[in-house]
C-alpha cells in the first residue's frame, strides 16, 4: 500500500464519521445555489450585505465572484 492510498483512505474515513462535515457541505450547497440564481445587487444596499454573507458561504471568493451591475 503507498503513502497516497493510506492518506486518502484515513481522510474519507475521518470525514465519514464527522456529523458535522454533512451539515457544512449542505450549508455550502445551499448558498452556492442562491448565489447562482439570484443577480448579484449594487453596491451599498441593504442586500448587498445579505449578499456578501451568502457569497463567503458559498465559498465565492476572489474571481469565483460576480461583479455587480450598477444601473445608473
């Protein structure tokens, strides 16, 4: 058995028995799909700050981010 095979095998078997990683992985599931389907708002508005919490759980960081459209 290599180093690889031990590693990955002690990873899923350590993820497997934590409750906590299903819940973190439904959590994140769910803010990317709001994220996705909902237009990213202007800047400086009551929900742009709704927003931004919902990006960071969605893990929507750095160029993985929609610009908003400021409609002027």
């Amino acid at each position: 058995m290599s180093l690889n095979s031990i590693v990955m095998e002690f990873l899923i078997t350590f993820i497997e028995d934590q409750t906590w990683f299903g819940v973190l992985a439904a959590a994140v599931a769910l803010a990317s799909s709001i994220a996705a389907i909902t237009p990213t708002p202007p800047k400086g508005s009551a929900l742009a700050k709704v927003y931004g919490v919902i990006d960071l759980l969605a893990l929507n960081i750095g160029k993985a981010k929609q610009k908003s459209e400021d409609k002027k």
